[in-house]
C-alpha cells in the first residue's frame, strides 16, 4: 500500500482539457495563413506598384492609317469602274475610267492649232524679213533724193538748173521720206504680230499654242484614276454612267501597309514616356493577340488645344482638368502581317518605360 502511495505522488498528471489544445492549434495554424497571405498581399501589391510605373496603359487609342480621298480632277462620265468595295489593290492599278472621246477631240484640236501658228509664224518671218527688204530699200532711196537735192540747191544758186527743177527734186525727197515711214510702219506691224515687240518672246504664239496642247494631253490622262498607294477600297460611291465633276469624291482608299496608334494618355502618364520605347497592345477584335510597336512621337499640344473649340481659360470660370496628350505609335509590321488591324479599331497600349526599380523606389522621396 504504501509503494503505491509513493509512487501516485512522483507521477505528473495534464489537467488541461484536449479541446483547448486543439483551439491553440487551430490558432497557429491561421495566423501562420494569415500571415503567408499578407505577405503574398503586400508582394502582389508591391509588383503592380511597380508595374504602374514602368508600364503605362491606356485605353483611350485607336488605330489610323493613311486615308486617300480618290476623286475626279476633270468632269465627265463614268466608263467604267474596276473595283468593289473592301478590295485590295496595289498602286497604281486602274481604279475609274471616264469617257475620253471630247478629251481626245480636244487634244487633235490643239495639234491642229499649233500647226497653224507654226505656219502662221512662218509666214510672218517671211513677212517681216521682205518689210526689212523694203525698208533698206527705201532708205536708200531717201539718201539718194536727199543728195540730189542738195545738189539742186548748189547748182540753182549758180543759176544752172531752173526753179522748177529744185522743186521736183524737194518733192522727190517728201515722198522718198514718206515712203520710208510706211515703210518701217509696216515693219513695226510685222513684228507686233511675231511677237518681237517689247518684252515678248520670239515664238510667243507657238509657245501659247504648245501649252494648250500640253494641258489637253493632262486632261486627257486624267481621264483614267489610278491606286495612289497598296491599300483597300472604302466608301465607293461611284458607278458606271454617273455624271462625275472635277473635285467630286468617289472612294477612298485606306493604307494598311503603315498603320499607326493615336493613344490619348494623361499628361501625369508621360513624364518618364520618350520615342523609341517599346510598346505592346491588344485589339478588342483580336483579345487572344498581342501586337507590339514602338513610340514615335508626342504631340506638341493636348487635344484640347487644337480642338474645334479650345477651352478659354483666362476667362476667369476655369476648372484644373487632367489634359489628354496624343501619342504617335507605329506598328510593328510584323505583328501584324495578314493586315487585321483595321483604321478605327480600339486598343490597349502599354508602353514599357524599362525603368528600373531603384529610380522607382527614389520617387516618394523627391
């Protein structure tokens, strides 16, 4: 008995109940989770803090593209129409034909009148190389009367010839300086018609004639419309028969060989933004693809400023608005090389500013 008294007091018994320490258990166990997903939180939380400041989103951008209006610079009808709508075609290939016939008649008009002032001109020279003839001729007559009459005179004083004699010799030199003047009259009108007067040309009318044919020959050729640029038919509004004016739009023609991102970023995005950043972005169309660029240039002003109607902020009712500044940025062609973006399409760029994380972690503290 008493061996088992002695023995009941060197043993140490647990008085503490099993459920409360499975409670404690359970306790650690989740602030031990707690704490993974806090530090988890803070990680993630961390990275796209970071994030934020190397890539800059926006998603207020679009595509664009070169837009070529094709419209008709002389009137006529339309013969024929060589493409449809959303075709693609390479430049310079046949777009519209209009009627070439008075186009054509105009241009053998023009032919004919350039012969004719070549032959007119011809025989002008003609003209003014016998008035020259005449003239020569009739100062020599002039010369010949006036020396005569000078004679007359000196024999009439020493009584050798008549009165009557010197008369007939002073009117043979009136009329010899008459006809002179005629003379170099209708020289004057020979080469008034030549075109040799004052500052004139010396083939002034065929120079006239040979413009009128050449701008006869332009419109001629501007009877056929050609691709500008690769690109793809848009806005056809044009069809055989139709009556077409010069200026008159008949389809556009949009370029996809050089597409381009307009993207409107805050003015707060651009601060570390430069050209020749690598950008990537996605198409709403296509949400499984992503294209790559790069950026081109900045605008020198925000939309606003060169808006229909730009804000007039001395007027005294202004109100601090965060400014949207346009971001050129071209596409990568190939990213892009079956040609899906399409002019008006909205993306998402993100420019990569490839900071690093100690000029990022500085910011706070400056």
């Amino acid at each position: 008995m008493a061996e088992e008294i002695n023995t009941g007091n060197n043993t140490k018994t647990d008085d503490t109940p099993p459920a409360a320490k499975s409670g404690n258990g359970k306790r650690k166990r989740a602030a031990f989770i707690l704490l993974i997903l806090l530090i988890t939180a803070c990680l993630f939380g961390l990275r796209l803090w970071v994030k934020s400041k190397t890539h800059v989103e926006t998603d207020n951008a679009f595509i664009e593209s070169h837009v070529y209006t094709i419209s008709a610079r002389v009137p006529g009808n339309v013969l024929r129409v060589m493409v449809q709508d959303n075709q693609f075609v390479k430049k310079g290939e046949l777009l519209v034909e209009l009627d070439a016939i008075d186009y054509q008649l105009r241009v053998r008009n023009a032919i004919a009148q350039l012969d004719m002032a070549k032959n007119e001109t011809s025989s002008t020279y003609a003209q003014v190389d016998a008035a020259r003839a005449a003239l020569n001729s009739d100062r020599a007559r002039l010369e010949q009367a006036e020396l005569d009459l000078r004679r007359g005179q000196a024999l009439y004083k020493k009584e050798v010839i008549a009165k009557e004699q010197l008369d007939r010799l002073e009117t043979a030199r009136k009329v010899a300086a008459a006809k002179l003047a005629e003379t170099e009259g209708s020289v004057r009108r020979a080469l008034a018609l030549l075109g040799l007067t004052g500052n004139g040309a010396k083939d002034a009318m065929i120079a006239r004639k040979t413009a009128e044919l050449e701008e006869n020959k332009q419109n001629l050729s501007y009877t056929k419309i050609y691709a500008p640029a690769d690109g793809f038919i848009t806005k056809k509004s044009v069809e055989q028969g139709n009556n077409v004016q010069a200026g008159q739009p008949l389809l556009a023609l949009v370029e996809l060989n050089g597409p381009w991102v307009t993207a409107n970023y805050k003015e707060s995005q651009l601060t570390h933004v430069r050209p020749g950043q690598k950008v990537e972005f996605r198409v709403d169309t296509y949400p499984g693809i992503t294209f790559t660029g790069k950026v081109d240039s900045i605008m020198a002003g925000t939309g606003a400023s060169f808006s229909l109607l730009p804000p007039e902020n001395a007027t005294g009712n202004y109100v601090k608005v965060v400014q949207r500044i346009p971001v050129k940025i071209m596409i990568d062609s190939s990213s892009d090389q079956k040609h899906l973006l399409r002019v008006g399409m909205s993306v998402v760029p993100t420019i990569l500013t490839e900071r690093k994380l100690g000029d990022i972690l500085k910011d706070p503290f400056r």
